[in-house]
C-alpha cells in the first residue's frame, strides 16, 4: 500500500521533516553559543491548515494562453526552507544572542511533536490494517 498518496501521511512526513531539519539548525545554534556574533538561526513554521486545504482542494496551476502573458515561473523553495534570524532578549558580552535554555526548549519540544507525528502514523496504519482483515 502507498502510504504517500493519503494526506494525513504526507502531512506528517512533512511535519517529521520539517523537525528534524529544525533541530539540525538549532544544534547548530547550541554548538556555535561562544562563537562572538554568531547569530541564532530559526526555520520558519509549517503552515498545516495551508496544507490541509490544499489537500482537499484540487490545485490549479496557471498556464499562458498568449505568448505575450508573463509566465509564472517563480521557483518553489518548499514549505520550510526559509531561514528566520529572530532578536532575542538576552545577548552575551561578545554579542552572540544565542539563549542556551531556550535553544534546549525549542529541541525539547521538536522531540514531542515528532513522537507525536510517528504515533499518529502508527495508529492510522494500525486502522487502516484493522479495515482490511489483518492485525
């Protein structure tokens, strides 16, 4: 069975990407905390209820019905790609704004709703093996 195709599934390997790539950068921000004016990196969030409607709305896509129409080319940099540099309240003697505690914060709870995502995936697949006969 293709998992892909259903968009609970695709939202939340969406959801699971989005966190590991978010601790990636913030083990990056924990690692360089004495680097002088280091600058503490963010991803910016999912938008889910964008995705949960364009789930169940059918896309359309513009297409050019005279060649003198401006094309609609601009590229898709996917839902969390963006980098945000956000100010914090406290700063270090050598400038670097990065919070050790609110860093450690952030990954906790990355962890929490990435279990969160893995056990939404185990229960509907366990549904969806109930549905058809199979334990």
């Amino acid at each position: 069975m293709d998992t892909s195709k259903l968009s609970l599934f695709r939202m939340a390997r969406t959801k699971m990407d989005w966190l590991a790539q978010r601790q990636r950068v913030l083990a990056q921000n924990i690692s360089n905390a004495d680097t002088p004016k280091f600058k503490a990196k963010d991803l910016r969030e999912v938008d889910f209820g964008k995705m949960v409607l364009d789930a169940t709305e059918p896309s359309v896509k513009p297409t050019m019905t005279n060649p003198s129409h401006m094309g609609a080319a601009l590229p898709d940099l996917g839902p969390y790609r963006e980098v945000a540099v956000r100010r914090t309240w406290e700063r270090s003697i050598d400038g670097n704004p990065v919070v050790l505690e609110e860093q450690m914060e952030k990954m906790a709870r990355g962890r929490s709703q990435y279990d969160l995502a893995l056990q939404l995936i185990k229960k509907n697949l366990t549904m969806i093996k109930s549905a058809l006969g199979q334990r």
